[in-house]
C-alpha cells in the first residue's frame, strides 16, 4: 500500500530587518512537534515560505 500525505504551506513573514533563524527554528520544532516534517523552505519577499508534508 502507498503511503499518503498530508500537506501544509506556511509562510513566515520577517520584519524590515528580515527572518531571523530562531523564529524560524522555534517555528520548525512546533511543527515538527505536530508530526509536520519540512520539505522545502522558499525565500518569498521578505518573507520564507515553508512546504512541509506529514503522513495520514
């Protein structure tokens, strides 16, 4: 049987000084907490979009 996903957009917006790593980090490990694994992370503007999937 093969497996299906789940996925999810999340889009993290940075201020005039940008996206600094912790709130991005501290975003990443509340997802991750949820079972969310990350599988693409996309600079968008001053922003990062991130592509995460997790198992059904």
């Amino acid at each position: 049987m093969s497996k299906r996903w789940q996925y999810k957009v999340v889009e993290l917006k940075g201020s005039f000084l940008g996206l600094q790593a912790p709130a991005i980090e501290e975003k990443l490990a509340q997802l991750g907490a949820q079972g969310w694994e990350l599988v693409s992370a996309v600079p968008h503007g001053m922003a990062v979009r991130l592509y995460l999937k997790k198992e059904q």
